[in-house]
C-alpha cells in the first residue's frame, strides 16, 4: 500500500497551542484548498480520496478515513518529504479541530455506558485475587481456560468472554479454594530443622554410581564437582518427607561455598521446587562464593510431597576450562593404571578441582501468622470455633471430605470442623457472610445482598447440613457470582470503590488492599493528591513487581518466550547439553529477567522514554554478558552495567528476550520483527496483509538473502507500500540472531562456508559447531522519511530523537492495560494532555504512570 494523503496528512504535524478552526467541526475547508489536488477522482494518491470525507464521523466509512489521516500524520509518516510545508499555525489548527471533533464524536458515543465495558477477571487475576482474600498458595490459574488476546493485551473487555466452561471452572476453582484456606487439623507445630546430606534417606543419589564422582560427601557437606546424573538429581527427600506430613510456607536457609578454583572465582547453583524426584519450578541462581560461606534464604509454599533441588551450573565447563576431565577424579597423570570410576579397581579417589560445598540445610517451618489461619477466619468469622468432626457429626451431616479427608493419597489425622455457639449462631453467620462478601466484591455488601447469600446457608442448615456445608454453599456463589468475577463500573464518573479496583488491578494485578478499601470507604481516593500519594506508595511496593512481570508479557509479547526452540545445530550456545536438549536455564531466566529489570528500573528512576531505544545501561549477570560477548560480570545476580561506548546493546531493541520473541527459532525475519517494533514501540503498526499476499518462506540452505526474497516480494504493486514501512527497521534488527546474539553473517544448514575453528561447549565436551557460514547481514535502510540509517545505533538515535512518539504509543499502552480497552482517536486529546504534563520529565516512565492514573480514561467509565 502506498503512502497516502500527502498534503492531507500534513494538517497534523504540529502540537502547538493554536487557536481551534471551529471546536468540534472537521477542517474540511482546510482539506479542500491543499489536499484534493492529490486526492481526488483523477489522482488518488495512494487509494485514497480527500474529495469523498464526510461531514459526519458518526458515519463508520467516514470515521474509518479521518482515523486514517489522523494515525497517519501524528506519526510523522506524512507528508512525503518532498512535499511543500505549510505554515505551522494553519496545520495545527486544522489538526486542533480534527482531534477536537473526535473527542466530542466519542463523547456523545459514550455518554452513557462508558468507553469501558463491564469485564471479567482474567486468570492471572483471579489466582492472585482469591490468593489474596483467602491467604492461600494454591495454584488456580490453570483450572481456567486460556484467556483471549485484543490488541496484544488479555485483559481487554471485547476478549474476556464467559461460557459454561468457565462457570464449571469458576466452582471447581471455589472449591479448591476454600477447602485450601479451611483449617482441618489443630495448628501445626513450628520446627526448625537441620538436613544433612549424609543422612541415610538420601541414599538413592549419593550411592548413584554415575553421581559418586560427581558428589563427594564429607561428613555431612556435599562437595560439587559436576552436574549430577539428570534423572538422579540431588533432591532432599528428608524435607520430602516432612512436606508429605506438613505442607505449608517454609524457610529455607542455603549455606555454600566454592573451593580450588583456577583464580579463586566464584561459582554458580540453582535451587529448584521438586516433586517425585523432578524439578518444577526454578527458585533462582544464586553464587557460592569461594572460600567463604555465603547463605540464601528462600521463603516459599510447599504442597504435600514437594521438596527442593539443589544443582550447580555448568560445572562440567568449569572443570575441563580448569585442566580437569569430566570421566576422572583428578588430571590424568595423578590417576593409577586401571582406575575406573565406577567399578573402582583401586582404593576409592576422592574427586578434586572446582567444587561447591553445600553445607547442611536448615529449613523452618510451617510459617504461620495465627491460626486458625487468616482465609479461614474470613470465611467463617471469628466467633467460630473449630470441633471434632465426628463429634459434629453426631448432629448433623458431616461430608467424607469433612470427615475422612485425604491428602495425597494419605488420610489426615483428628480432623476438624466449624461451629457457632447456639446463642449467636444467627448474628456471627450474618457478620462473617457480611465481612467476606464485602472483601470478595471489593466494596460494601448491601443489606439484601447478604440476605440473599444467607438464605442459601440458612436452607442448607435447615436440610441437616453441618455449618461448614452450609455456609461454604454461600462461599462458593459469592466466588461465582459477577460481583465477584466482574469488574462492574456503574456511572460515568468511577466511585471510590471502583477507582481503587481499577487502580489495585492495573498496578498490583489483584484486588485493593486494607487501606486502598479505607480511603474509598470514606470516598478520598477520588481526591487527585491522595490519588497520586496511593500511586506512589504503589509503585514502591514489592506487589507492583506483579506489574512488572504483566505488562510488559502483553505489551512486549515477553509471554511467548518458550513459544520457540532455539535450533541445536544452528545455535548450540543456548542450550547446557547438546545431547538431550536441555536449554541453559540461567541464560533463558536472564535474558526475560534483564526486560524485567529493565523496565523496573525506568520506572524507579522515572527515566525518559527516549530511554528504552537508547539506554546506555543494561541489566547484566556472568552469563548474560557472555551471551552478549560483553566485557565480565560475575555472578549469577543481574546488575545494572554502563555499556561500552561502541557497544551495540542497549535499550529495549537488543535484548535477547525480544530478538527471541520475534524469530521462529532457526531464523529471522524482518517482516515479523518490523511489525512487532511499530506496533509495540514506535505506536504505527502496519495495516493487515491483504488475502492474497502469500509469505516467505526461511531458506536454510542459505542460497538467498531474506534481503533478497523481500526485494521479490516488494515488486508486488499491493504489497510494497507497507514493505517500506516495515522492512526498514527489521533490517536494522537482522544484525541480531535468534537467541539475540550479534552476528555479521547468517548461519545455514546446507550451503555455506565451513568454519573448523569455531568451537562452542556441548555441555560435557567442547566440539567443533555444525553450522556453516552464510551471507553476510546488511543492516543498511532507508526510512520512510527517507533518513539512511546504516546499522542498529543510527535506527535507535533515530527513534530517541523522536521521544514524543515513543511516550504516546507508552501512554496508550498503559492505559489500554488499566483499563482494559483499547485507546481511540477520540480519546487522542487526553492524550497530548498526559504527554504535555509530562514534558517536563522527558516523558519519565514514573510521571507517565501517574498521569494517566490522574486522567479521565482511568477515573472515568
């Protein structure tokens, strides 16, 4: 498609104060004294007709090609650079009035319902919401079905649908909820325990053949000299055994040290949640310093049977860099003849070289607050008193799940129940449905509604049914009701209550908190400066970190990290073990944690937004350097970096996280890679491909260029004006590959130059690459605007000089996120409001924030 409406275009280039060419009217005068000579029935440049606008933006056909001109300008895209420029203030008058007649147009569009829809939780907030209420670990996420995506985000209202599906899901989830936060036994005893290695249950991978050379024993430390076997792993079953007893929230203390290093480095171990002997979910990688013993404390839930793994990384590199070999206890001129390492001919060798020494664990636990737990008391009240069961049962009708509860697969032991003392049965059920339900709706429960719900209890009670019967049936329709599962936002203006959800939903991913209720509960939060105090307190709160993992998962589609699989022979270097596949965890982890780190930076430091193309800083570990072929950093922490002067990285564009995001795992190509960059950067994504304009397809064999085959694919009349839009940017980014490495030539499978002296670490051995030498990457583009830009840093300071730009696609992204809507052109004059009060911070992510919090598409439906 090719570019379009030149002079036209050109009534929106200017943002200065003007005076308005008539509030709320269309500059049609405007259009037809310097637009339709271009435009119009003889010309039609770029398939558009200046001649044909309407009066009339309530006409779809209309509002659709004033959209256009208005999308089309503010990006600067237009006029063509060739073209004459107008006065300023003529442009800016007529863009004033443009954007005026959007703004009224939405207005009376909206007067009544609101430009937000009434919209369900998504899963993420629903798991942390009902974590929340009902102070629970439990995992709920994934009984939901998946959430639909709109404009990159899942939390968009015209998205969010509800079906049978999900009000099974929805009960199925209460269910598990509230048995979750029911307390079935007496208060669990708080121990602290001390597990060594040397114990006599962990037996089955200390006395592994393939794991004594690996895992020496000495006394009760455990010395690391390589990775133990995959499938034997050093996984603690005396915490296992404790878990399957008592699961709940423990601290776990790590004490280690790294020893005989070639220059006294330090090394690097994960610990990892495990089950049944396999790793689940990875706790971190943390640092053994050497010769001197350094502790991590972990404090986290276990469910029944979890434990945890402790492994080092990369240990098998660390020996063979070190002189070692990974099949003998010691170099090779110190071994006797006939020495094997499993069948021991010889008296047993004690191994040397590099090591980490994991000293004995100390694990408290279970971490309790109160008891009965705080969930428990909200779904109960705090009159209720915990019984005997089969005392209960004497009187009423008591579940086996009450009764005779299992838990993984073992019987619990005395359980209990609730009860109401008889006197005040009535009054403390009413008062705890009443506190509950408030809390769960996220404003206060009306009279009636709390009768509703009673009635449901009262009938059960009267059925013969015990009280926790009875009243979790009440539970269980609050936790399925919309009330509950919707955002609902009544008036045009947000009350209190609401404003705090929208708020605590948007920064914190989940319901308000005590004080957030408090200030609406006395109708302040409304207030702009207690607004701002609360944002503030927010943003410093560890709950935003759920923020920073969110928003930039849709924003940056970060979500699709482990869509793809790098290609083992194309780009071994992100992978531990060649053999079966294992990617290196630490390299995935950081590249995802460096967005993250990132991103939380900008905001703690309210850095401009000219910051996230051309940052001068990156966030960076041992590892992560490595990958970037980056002067050392040690240790396995991330850390904020001043990059070298020549340096290439830098800012949003060269992370790894995004260059893996928009490759396929083998290949890159400029086209996914551009339109991911004008539409989640730049603020100008591309218009759909038409029907029929077929794809291209990666050439491995490396016989063509992508340079080459788009170069075809661009003769295409239909397809060539977006291609110029497109494909300049994702030349620039061809100088990164796959797994975000810089590169100055294609790797290919089949046609290409042999390289015998690349060697990268196969994860026991190193070994010459399978990959050959392809063409070279051309990173030289012309931008629409006709700038020639040679390389990644000419693209990035293109993009800085243009910080206005890069604010406003951020501000209707975060404001798309708040509010679960996407941003209009009628809502384009709130915008340049929130862009001119931040100005004078250079845009800073912080001021951002706060600014569309203070605007009307927050506080208003």
């Amino acid at each position: 498609m090719k570019p379009t409406l030149t002079l036209l275009t050109a009534l929106l280039l200017a943002m200065r104060a003007v005076e308005p060419a008539g509030a709320g009217e269309l500059p049609l005068v405007f259009i037809k004294k310097h637009c339709v000579e271009c435009h119009d029935n003889s010309t039609t440049e770029g398939g558009f007709r200046a001649d044909l606008l309407g009066k009339e933006l309530a006409d779809s056909a209309n509002h659709k090609a004033w959209s256009r001109v208005l999308a089309r300008v503010q990006s600067g895209e237009m006029p063509p650079k060739d073209a004459a420029r107008l006065p300023e203030t003529e442009i800016g008058a007529a863009l004033t009035a443009l954007k005026t007649a959007f703004h009224e147009d939405a207005q009376i569009r909206h007067r009544v319902a609101g430009r937000v829809r009434v919209r369900r939780l998504t899963r993420l907030e629903y798991e942390n919401t009902v974590r929340d209420l009902l102070d629970i670990d439990t995992p709920l996420r994934d009984l939901l079905p998946e959430d639909d995506l709109r404009d990159g985000f899942g939390n968009q209202t015209e998205a969010l649908s509800i079906s049978p599906v999900h009000i099974q899901q929805y009960m199925a989830a209460a269910d598990r909820a509230i048995e979750a936060a029911s307390a079935r036994q007496a208060r669990p005893e708080t121990k602290t325990h001390r597990f060594a290695f040397n114990h006599e249950a962990e037996k089955p991978w200390s006395a592994y053949a393939h794991n004594r050379l690996q895992c020496n024993l000495h006394g009760e430390d455990l010395h690391f000299f390589l990775d133990t076997h995959i499938e034997v792993p050093v996984a603690l079953r005396q915490f296992e055994a404790v878990t399957r007893e008592t699961p709940g929230r423990y601290r776990i203390r790590v004490a280690t040290e790294s020893r005989d290093t070639t220059d006294g480095e330090d090394l690097i171990f994960s610990v990892w949640v495990a089950a049944g002997g396999k790793r689940k979910e990875l706790l971190g990688h943390f640092d053994a310093k050497h010769r001197q013993e350094s502790v991590v404390e972990l404090t986290r839930p276990f469910e029944r049977g979890e434990t945890i793994i402790i492994a080092p990384y990369r240990m098998a590199k660390v020996r063979i860099d070190s002189g070692y070999s990974v099949y003998l206890p010691d170099k090779p001129e110190k071994i006797p003849k006939g020495w094997h390492f499993i069948n021991n001919p010889n008296p047993p060798i004690a191994t040397v070289g590099p090591a980490i020494v994991v000293k004995p664990i100390e694990i408290t636990g279970p971490l309790l607050e109160s008891w009965p737990p705080a969930g428990h008391r909200l779904l109960y009240g705090n009159e209720a008193e915990s019984a005997p069961a089969v005392e209960i049962a004497k009187a009423a009708r008591v579940p086996d799940v009450i009764l005779r509860p299992v838990r993984a697969g073992r019987a619990l032991k005395d359980p209990l129940t609730v009860r109401l003392p008889t006197e005040k049965a009535e009054a403390a059920l009413s008062e705890a449905l009443t506190r509950f339900m408030s809390r769960a709706f996220r404003r206060p429960a009306t009279v009636d509604e709390v009768e509703f719900y009673h009635a449901m209890a009262r009938a059960r009670l009267a059925k013969g049914e015990c009280l926790e019967v009875a009243m979790n049936a009440a539970h269980r329709a609050v936790l399925c009701s919309p009330d509950f599962l919707f955002l609902v936002e009544r008036e045009p203006k947000l009350k209190s209550h609401e404003l705090a959800s929208r708020l605590s939903y948007f920064l914190w991913r989940t319901a308000p908190d005590d004080r957030l209720r408090v200030l609406a509960d006395k109708g302040e939060l409304s207030k702009p400066d207690v607004l701002r105090n609360e944002v503030a307190r927010m943003l410093a709160s560890p709950r935003f970190e759920n923020f920073v993992r969110d928003f930039p998962a849709h924003w940056l589609n970060l979500r699709e990290i482990d869509a793809t699989t790098p290609d083992r022979d194309l780009f071994p270097e992100y992978f531990e073990a060649i053999h079966d596949g294992r990617q290196d965890v630490l390299l995935h982890d950081s590249i995802v944690g460096e967005t993250r780190a990132f991103f939380r930076d900008l905001v703690e430091r309210d850095l401009g937004a000219a910051t996230l193309v051309s940052a001068r800083h990156a966030f960076l570990n041992q590892r992560l350097a490595e990958h970037y072929d980056l002067p050392g950093v040690k240790g396995a922490g991330l850390r904020r970096v001043d990059l070298p002067e020549e340096s290439v990285r830098g800012g949003l564009l060269t992370q790894a996280s995004i260059l893996k995001v928009t490759a396929n795992g083998a290949n890159t190509s400029p086209v996914l890679r551009g339109v991911w960059l004008l539409e989640r950067i730049v603020g100008t994504p591309a218009p759909p491909p038409p029907p029929n304009a077929g794809g291209i397809e990666p050439d491995t064999r490396g016989s063509t260029t992508i340079r080459e085959q788009l170069a075809k694919h661009q003769s295409v009349k239909s397809c060539a004006g977006c291609h110029q839009k497109i494909d300049p940017p994702g030349f620039v980014l061809e100088a990164f590959d796959p797994i975000g490495r810089y590169r100055d030539y294609y790797r290919t499978t089949e046609t290409g130059q042999k390289l015998p002296n690349e060697r990268v670490f196969f994860g026991g051995h190193y070994g010459g690459v399978k990959y050959l030498k392809g063409h070279s990457v051309d990173t030289r583009s012309r931008l629409p605007d006709g700038t020639e830009v040679v390389d990644v840093r000419a693209y990035k300071a293109a993009l800085a000089a243009r910080p206005d730009m890069l604010a406003r696609n951020l501000v209707r992204k975060l404001a798309t996120f708040a509010t679960g809507a996407s941003v209009e052109v009628g809502d384009e004059l709130i915008v340049d409001t929130i862009l001119k009060k931040a100005e004078s911070s250079q845009f800073g992510l912080r001021t951002l924030i706060h600014e569309v919090v203070q605007s009307e598409l927050v506080t208003r439906k």
